[in-house]
C-alpha cells in the first residue's frame, strides 16, 4: 500500500481505474447524499488544532447554544428536498450532557416524523447509556472520526486520547448503531502513516469513513499549513477505496477547495458519498451542482443508506444483496 501511496504521477490515472473498479464491484455505481447541521456551535473544551470550534483558539467562529427544534426541522426538510437521504445532527461538545442528549433524542423523534429521513448523529465521546439510549431512538449511525492516525494523534489533541476515540467507535458498534469513522488527510501525517491510517480505520469495519481534506481554519494552530494538492487528495481517496472496499466513502469537508475542478475525479478514484450543502464551519457548493455533476458521470443517488451495498457473510465474503447479485468477491485481507 505504501508503493500505491507513492505512485509516479503518469501512474496515478491506473491507480484511480483501478479503486474505481473495486468501488463498482464491492458497492455499485449510487452515490449516497447526506447533509449535516451543526446543531450546537463553537466553545467546544477541547483543544483538536484542526478545529475551529475549540474554546481554545481565537478563531472568530459563531457560537450558539443547540438550536431550536424549528431550525434543526428546516435543515431536515432542506436535506429531503436537496434529495440526500441522511441527516447528521452534529454537536461541538467534549461528549453530550444529559440536557443536551435529552434534546437531541428530541430532534432526532422530529426529524423521523416529520420527513422519514436516517438520522445519524455526531456527539462526541459516548458513554454505553447514551449510546443505548440513541440506538432506542432510531438512529442509524453515529458518526466519530478518529481524525489523524494513531502515532499522529497526540499532536493534533492533548485533551483527550485516540484509545478514547475508538472507544466510543466501539460502543456505538456494541449499541447496534452503524459506525461513521474517518478523519482528516493532510495534518502533516506522512505517507506511510496515511497508510496506516486507513487501515486502523479499516479495523473498526466502519460502515462510512468521511474522508476530509485539511482546509486550514484561520486561527487554529493549522492555520498555516499548506493544503495538500488536488493529486495527492486523489491518491489518498483511491488508496483509501483499496483498503476500505465497502464501505461509503464520503468526500467531505474540503473537497471544494483542495479538489476544485477535479471533484469529479474524485468520485472516480473511490468515493461513493458526498456531504451536500455546508460544512461545519465552512461553506459547500450547491447542493443542485453536486447532483448535475451526478448525472454527468451517470452515478444514481443511492435511495437509502443500505441500498445497493454488499453484505459481509459469517465466512468473511461480501455478497450483493439478492436484486443485484452478480457475483461474490471473497475478502482479501492486507
Ligand atoms: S473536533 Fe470536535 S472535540 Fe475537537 S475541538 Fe472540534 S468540536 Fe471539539
């Protein structure tokens, strides 16, 4: 894998076929649409140097308690509408008091009735209860980044650890929720820790890795870092596909800026899900844009978050649902 990451540039075209290939194999051609809101911004205790919304640094962010139920029910009819199918209620906390959970499990009662979209959710640091107690209301994933490999950690975060991450990676699994992991590419992690990046993800068997693309946030103590190149962010999303085969590959925050023109090419290195609309803190394109370019590339929407994806089997085999079925692919292990 180190080799694919090193890859000369007049070879990076047969890596991107090639993760393309294993993309349509293990998952089908459907991109799946999902948008987020940030429900509750900035003054967040903890110190990630990537990250805006830590009371930590003079980034200038808004700040705002959780929104009201009117504004989070907006944002889900403005997702449905857009034509995503999940909706991420995402919190900036160290992890969810029981006020704060209390209203979440509220929106996420809202949302389901109010316009049947899955819910995930992003609240930091879980403990079993709360784990058990948003698996109960119905949402589907939870979403915890590891966000840098395990020997870059802690230098991006002092106050909590990476052991702590995949912790709360565990126990949103062990709840029965299905597990949203990835992180951040271009923190000044090597090539070789890239690699290992992705397969320590690959470890937690996450159903979606959102892939970011460090887009420096004035003020943080990566405010000056330079972004890595559009081709670099391609290698890194098709090696990704390669160790990560079946899961929803989501291009993220930073896809506008560090992939420009080439976004396209990204959803042909690998990646087979799309955050639409805004980011956290930074804007996206439209989400009209993201669907055009869809069309143009002949990738249909995926209907919902289990449609058309392989199922892995007590042998260790993925196997496409029965309507689709074509062939099955054992699995390969690194
Ligand atoms: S990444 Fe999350 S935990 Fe870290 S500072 Fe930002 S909001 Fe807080």
């Amino acid at each position: 894998m180190l080799a694919i990451a090193n890859l000369p540039l007049d070879e990076l075209i047969d890596l991107i076929a090639l993760a393309h290939r294993v993309r349509l194999a293990y998952c089908g051609n459907e991109v799946e649409l999902e948008s987020l809101i940030n429900a509750k911004s900035g003054a967040c205790p903890e110190d990630c140097a990537f990250c805006s919304q830590s009371v930590k640094f003079d980034t200038g962010v808004e700040v705002y308690a959780f929104l009201d139920l009117d504004e989070v029910l907006d944002a889900a009819r403005a997702t449905k509408d857009a034509g995503a199918t999940q909706f991420c209620i995402v919190v900036a906390v160290r992890g969810p008091s029981e006020r704060l959970l209390a209203k979440v499990i509220e929106a996420v009662n809202a949302v389901h009735a109010e316009t049947g979209l899955e819910v995930a959710c992003s609240l930091g640091l879980l403990t079993p209860e709360h784990a058990a107690r948003l698996a109960a209301a119905g949402v589907r994933r939870y979403n915890h980044n590891l966000e840098a490999p395990r020997a870059v950690f802690p230098q991006i975060c002092t106050t909590h650890s990476w052991e702590d991450r995949v912790a709360t990676a565990q126990i949103a699994i062990d709840a029965g929720m299905e597990l949203c992991c990835g992180g951040i590419i271009g923190m000044g992690e090597t090539l070789e820790q890239r690699v290992d990046f992705a397969f320590e993800l690959a470890a937690l068997n996450p159903a979606e890795v959102p892939i970011n693309l460090l887009d420096p946030r004035p003020g943080t103590p990566m405010g000056d870092l330079e972004p890595i190149s559009a081709r670099e962010a391609l290698q890194a999303i098709a090696l990704f596909r390669l160790v990560l085969p079946s899961a929803w590959l989501r291009l993220a925050g930073g896809r506008e800026r560090i992939l420009g023109e080439l976004q396209g090419m990204g959803l042909l290195a690998g990646a087979n899900a799309l955050i639409v609309g805004n980011y956290l803190t930074t804007g996206g394109r439209s989400a009209d844009e993201d669907i055009a370019l869809l069309d143009a590339l002949g990738m249909p929407v995926a209907d919902g978050p289990g449609e058309g994806r392989f199922v892995i089997d007590a042998t260790g085999t993925y196997k496409l649902p029965a309507k689709q079925a074509r062939s099955s692919i054992p699995v390969t292990t690194a």
